[in-house]
C-alpha cells in the first residue's frame, strides 16, 4: 500500500470522490439509455400489432389514430 503524506491525503480523497462521481453520471447514463431503448422497442413493436390488427390506420395521422381508438372504446 502507498505511503501518502498528510499534505497529499486531502487531494486523493478528492479525486477518488470525483472517480466516484463520475463513475455514478456514467452508470446513470447506461441506465437511461437502457429505459430509452426499451422504451423504443415497445412503442416500435405495440405500434406494429396495432397496425397488423387495424390496418386502416396506416394512413392516419396521430390525432386521427387517436379518434379512431377511442370510438373503439
């Protein structure tokens, strides 16, 4: 184990907790990136049976889709 003075102790303490900090940011950012890609994935594949069970919807615009759906209720 390496022999830090007292002078050098603070700074490694500091850097350490920036390592830490941006180890954290890094770990967030795979996690959100992780939701968005599930996210995607199922909006892509809900959007796909959707259009396979009506599949009049295809040329409608969002607002359009919506109406239909909610006249389907």
């Amino acid at each position: 184990m390496k022999s830090i003075s007292s002078s050098q102790e603070p700074e490694a303490v500091r850097k350490k907790i920036r390592q830490l900090q941006n180890r954290q940011k890094v770990l967030l950012n795979r996690k959100a990136d992780a939701e968005r890609k599930a996210r995607t994935h199922r909006l892509i594949e809900r959007g796909a049976i959707l259009e396979s069970v009506f599949p009049e919807i295809v040329p409608m615009l969002g607002e359009q889709v919506k109406a239909f759906l909610e006249r389907k209720r």
